[in-house]
C-alpha cells in the first residue's frame, strides 16, 4: 500500500461503506504486487519480518528487572 492508498483511506469516514471497498481493493493490488515479486526480493522481506519477530520475543528477560 502505497501513500496515496494510505492518504485516502484516512479520508473515508469509518462508516463509509465505500471504506471497505477500498481496503479490500488495496489489500488485493497489494497481494498482487508481493505475488509478482521476484524471488530474492520476497526471501529477503520474510527474513527482514522473522528478524524482527525474533528480537521482539528473544528480549533479555532479566533486562528489565531491578
């Protein structure tokens, strides 16, 4: 989702019908974008996702006690 798509959708009221309408268009075009992504580029977005999923939970548990 680009900052146009982003932009706009702020603009809708949330009781917008038309609101829905434009998130699901966003999340299909967006799907198709990921789809047509070339295979180094995906590998290299899901290792970026897992390092920062792995840091959020492999936090230093005695790091926030006293």
């Amino acid at each position: 989702m680009d900052d146009k798509f982003i932009k706009e959708l702020r603009e809708i009221s949330r009781d917008d019908r038309r609101r829905s309408e434009f998130m699901i268009q966003g999340l299909k075009e967006t799907l198709q974008e990921r789809k047509e992504e070339g295979l180094l580029k995906r590998w290299i977005r899901r290792k970026k996702t897992e390092k920062k999923i792995s840091q959020r939970f492999n936090q230093d548990p005695h790091s926030n006690q006293k």
